[in-house]
C-alpha cells in the first residue's frame, strides 16, 4: 500500500501542468463528504493505492490500479521510476 491523493500539491508542479486539479478534489470530497470546499478537500485528497502481484494459472499478474505511474514517469520520480524498473526486468527477463 502506498499513499496517494486527488490533489496534487508542491513545488515541482508547475502551474498548467498537473495531471489532478482541484476539480478532481472538490469532486471526490462532494462525492464523500457533501462539501465540495477546502474543508472537504482537506478531509479526503488523502487515499492510498496498491500494487499487487499474484500468480494466476502458469503466468503472473502486476496489477497496479492508478494512473499516477505515468505523472510519476513523466516527472521522473526516482520511486516511480525505480518500481517501474523492476517489474519489467521481473517480467522481460525472468522471475526466478
């Protein structure tokens, strides 16, 4: 499990260029809470996400359900990057 938000936030994200704005904030926190304001956003931009591997028949399975990897890369977030690494040459080149 890793943390993950629906509002992206800090010095690295330039202005026009984020991949979640605060239309997505204020939409989950209405969706959640009833008020789609800075109270709201504050309570639920924090969630978490999961990366998940499991074997399934004679193959395997990367599941990793969100769509913050490609903000990530896009970036060139060291984590991101790194994890990504991984799991090709885990995949191109053999578990085991």
């Amino acid at each position: 499990m890793g943390l993950a938000s629906t509002l992206e936030e800090g010095p690295t994200i330039l202005p026009g260029e984020s991949f979640l704005g605060t239309e997505d904030a204020e939409y989950v926190a209405g969706v959640l809470t009833g008020a789609p304001d800075a109270a709201g956003v504050e309570r639920t931009n924090r969630v978490s996400g999961a990366i998940v591997p499991f074997r399934k028949g004679r193959g395997e399975v990367f599941h990793a359900g969100t769509c913050d990897r490609v903000a990530g890369l896009a970036r060139s977030d060291p984590m991101v990057e790194q994890v990504t690494r991984t799991v090709l040459r885990w995949f191109l080149y053999g578990s085991g």
